[in-house]
C-alpha cells in the first residue's frame, strides 16, 4: 500500500518537474551543446595520455573511452536526477523553509531527494550512447548481451552510491552552512571517475575502490560491457553499496533529528 | 584619489580582519584548501601513465615538477569570490558592505589575501617535500626568473580575482550566477593546464588555448617556475597577462558600478 503511495508520488514530483522543464526549452538546446562540447573536451587528457600509446594497466584509449561513456551517464543521472532536488535542501535548512517539507506525511528523505529533475539531462545519456557506439566500433565489435544487462545492473549500483554519497555530502549541511565548497569538492573528485580507477597505482588505487567508489562508479560498469569484470568483484560491488547506503540513510536520520529551525 | 588612498590606508587593517575570519572558519578554509589539491590526483595518474614511456619531454619527473608547481600557484592565487558575492547579492548582506566608506571589492580582495598564509601551511610542505622526491634541479634559483614568476605570481591573482568578480557582478542581474561559474570553470579545467600540460596538447587545441586568457591563470606561472619556457618567451607572455588583468579589472569594475545600480537590498 505505500509502496503505491510512494509510486504515485514519484508520478507527480516528475511531472511537475517536465512541466517547470517544458519553460525552459532554451536551456534545453543550450544544454545540449554544451553536452556535446564538455564530452569532447574531457576526452582529451585520455587522448593525450593513451591514444598511440602503450596501454596503462591494460587500458587502451578506446577500452577508456568505454568508462568515459559511463561517466558521461553517470553525469546526467547526477545533474539530473540528484544534484537539483539535494542542492535545494541546503537553502532550505539555511533558511529554515524544510519545516514545511517535515510535516508533510511521507518520508522526508524521500520528498527532498525527488523535489526537483532535470530531464533535459537525458542529452547526456544520448551521448553516452554515442560514445559507447563509436569506441565499439573501433574496438569492431558488439558487445555480448549478456553484458549488457550486466552493465545495466552495475549502472543501478553505481546510482545507489552516487546517491548515498550525495546525502552524506547534504547531512553535513546541518552542520556547516556553506556547502558551496564541499559540492566543488565532490565535483572535482568525481571528474576523476573518467580515468579507468585501475589506471591508479597503490593509495590512490585504494582510495578511490574503497573509501571513494569512483571504481565502481565507471570502471567496473565499463568492465562488465567488455567482458572482462570478475562476477565475484560485481557481487561485492553490489553489496558494498547497500553498506553505503544503509550508512548514509542512518547517518540522515541523525542529521535530520539534529535540526532546529532556523529563522522565525 | 583620496578614496583610493583612504582604502590603502585602511588595508593593513582589512587584512588583519580578515586573517581572523580565516582562522574563525576553519573547517570551511581546510574543504577549501582540498578543492585545491586536485593535482596530487592528476600527479599520481600522469606518472603511472609515464611510467611506460615519456610524453613529449614530460617523463614522471616532469610531471612531479609540473603539478607541485600548479598545486603552489592554485594555492596561492585562487579565489572563490563568486559563491561569497552570490550570497551577498542574494541574501541582502552587501547592503552592509556598501555602508562602509570602501570600495567593497577591497574589502573582498583583503578577506581574499588574509587567507593565504594559512593556504601556504598547507601546501608548501607537501609540495616542498615532492619536490625534493623529484629533485629540485628544475627549478631556477637565478634572480630574473624568480623575478618574472613573483610579477606572473601577482598577474595571475590579480587576473582571477577580477574574473571572480567580474562574474559575481552577473549575480546582479540573474538569479544566480553559479551557472555562468560552471562554465568558466569547465573552460579552466582543461585551458589553463590544470589537467594537462598545455604543451602536450594536440596543435590546434594549442593554439586555441594560447589566445585564450585561462592559461595566465596558472600553465603561465607554473612554466616560468619550472623553467619550461625561456625568459624571452615570458616576457611576452607576462605583458599579455597584465593586459588581460588590466582588461577584466576594468570590465569588473564597470560591471560592479552598473549592478550595485540595480541593487535592491532584500531583508538585510
């Protein structure tokens, strides 16, 4: 029964959402572009660094350019999707609008994480098929179906820790003010997930497998759509993010019990 | 001209109040001065990817060199003016910085200076320490070299500074600014050689981020440093960003006047 609740209220946050979006058709065209031309420039340190040359750590530029796709995915789920709704719970903490939110009858963490989509970020799943399309094409093959599903699998994954990670970064917006830097943080560190985390050597290696899943973000989803991840490593994948989420749902219920209302 | 030397006088004073907002704000200052330690990360990638065969003549030593060099000058020049004259503009809290008998944007470069001698704790000792890893012979020690890169040093702050503001002001006439930022900083990432060296880029890529003023930001100051490019070449190159900051001062400043006229305090 709620779980038909929850449904329906997604329905509605969504089109709500593609209504606010339907104003703004410009920025859907400027969007678009701009897509387009921030895919291509990304590409071109991996350009730089494999293209021509001795494969690092196995990967070849047009193996990269498979994580780059995922990336590329990846990145509109998160300006899409969790960015927009979470950016917003900061103002409203500030300004202590979220009161409204938590009297309303469902799931706080629910209302904030679905209040806002941008669905014009579809354009970045458009490309990401493009590049997929164009580095299969190079390697001159098609990729087996069966790790297709499995990517698709690990793509639902990877959105669970983007996600949970997302909260983690808003919960502490209880505690400090500004969240500006912390988000430019997050930014930054995620744009690393373009590179193929095996690239990495030693702490940096560990670092971004385990304390920051950049690896299961991009590289293992990229894997899996070439045949060459290890089932027992998509297992562990797989729990390590409903750890990861378990984490960040508690460490929210704490935030949340921890606020006060700001202003009158 | 006597407010100009109102606010000189003033400044030893701007800046001591400054240095103790930085201090009051530590946990803010130390996520700040992570951001700015992006290029470890790009260190570590760039030497494992070299480890297999030099690029151009960039070997795990250059690059150890190239990106010490980029985190000191990231470190010592940055700014993060926009987000604090988002803020500012949007919550009516100028007001109270207009009240001040100085131009605000002193203010704003006072708070912006203050801070940087709790940056450089930061960063001089890693950075310090890499290098020396990486042997320190790269570096020109020579007195007209070290002058050049203290003046690119000061024309890079300078040039970021104004840009900051330059984009704050638009917060004037938008919601916010923060998406004009993105994009300024998309453009930065990959033009100003934060990610790569500019000279390993493919040519015509080259070619456009040499007329484009990203790289006065940073590759500029980091290739004097280094001793990547010759003293006459930087020379020239000093003269071009000094006019580039010269060009976005202006440009900010006029911005500044022409927003603070459309300026309606909300609340306050």
């Amino acid at each position: 029964m709620t779980r038909v609740r929850y449904l329906r209220l997604l329905g509605t946050q969504l089109r709500v959402s593609l209504a606010l979006g339907m104003q703004y058709r410009w920025e859907f065209l400027l969007d678009g572009a701009l897509t387009v031309l921030f895919a291509f420039i990304g590409v071109i340190p991996l350009y730089i660094a494999l293209a021509g040359r001795p494969p690092v750590g196995g990967w070849t530029f047009e193996r990269a350019l498979v994580v780059v796709g995922w990336f590329t995915w990846l990145k509109g789920i998160l300006d899409g999707a969790v960015n927009p709704s979470l950016i917003s719970v900061v103002d409203r903490i500030r300004q202590g609008t979220l009161d409204f939110t938590l009297l309303k009858p469902a799931d706080a963490q629910f209302l904030v994480s679905t209040a806002k989509f941008e669905l014009w970020k579809l354009v970045d799943v458009a490309v990401a098929i493009g590049i997929f399309v164009y580095a299969f094409t190079a390697l001159g093959r098609a990729p087996a179906l069966a790790d297709v599903a499995l990517s698709l699998a690990l793509l639902a994954v990877a959105t669970l820790v983007l996600y949970s990670v997302w909260i983690l970064v808003i919960s502490a917006a209880f505690w400090v003010v500004r969240l500006d830097n912390l988000t430019y943080l997050f930014n930054s560190i995620f744009d690393f997930a373009r590179w193929p985390a095996t690239i990495f050597t030693g702490f940096w290696r560990i670092l971004f497998t385990l304390v920051i899943p950049l690896a299961l973000m991009t590289t293992y989803p990229a894997e899996a759509l070439l045949g060459t991840l290890a089932p027992r490593t998509a297992a562990l994948a797989g729990l390590g993010a409903v750890l990861f989420a378990v984490l960040a749902r508690a460490v929210w219920k704490r935030a949340i019990g921890r606020y006060t209302s700001a202003s009158s | 001209m006597s407010a100009f030397s109102r606010a000189l006088q003033a400044y030893p004073t701007l800046l001591r109040v400054g240095f103790a907002g930085a201090l009051a704000y530590r946990a803010e200052l130390l996520i700040w001065m992570l951001t700015t330690t992006m290029p470890l990360v790009s260190l570590a990638l760039w030497t494992a990817v070299a480890e297999s065969a030099p690029i151009g003549r960039f070997g795990a030593a250059e690059f150890t060199a190239y990106f010490m060099a980029a985190l000191i000058v990231r470190q010592l020049t940055g700014s993060w003016l926009v987000w604090e004259m988002n803020m500012d503009i949007r919550s009516g809290s100028l007001s109270q910085r207009l009240l001040k008998p100085i131009h605000p944007l002193f203010v704003y470069s006072a708070e912006n200076l203050a801070a940087i001698p709790l940056r450089a704790l930061l960063c001089v000792p890693i950075a310090a320490l890499a290098l020396a890893a990486a042997g320190g012979e790269r570096f020109q020690a020579a007195p007209a070299p070290l002058a050049i890169f203290a003046a690119a040093l000061l024309g890079a702050w300078l040039l970021n500074f104004f840009t900051m503001a330059l984009i704050g002001s638009l917060a004037f006439v938008m919601e916010s600014s923060t998406a004009v930022f993105q994009l300024y900083l998309a453009g930065f990432m990959i033009f100003a050689g934060y990610l790569v060296p500019i000279e390993l880029f493919p040519p015509a890529l080259r070619e456009i981020a040499a007329v484009l003023p990203f790289r006065y930001t940073l590759a500029f100051p980091v290739e004097v440093l280094i001793g990547l490019s010759g003293p006459r070449a930087a020379l020239r190159d000093l003269a071009v960003q000094w006019a580039y900051a010269a060009a976005t001062a202006a440009t900010a400043l006029w911005a500044w006047r022409a927003g603070v006229r459309r300026f309606a305090a909300f609340g306050g």
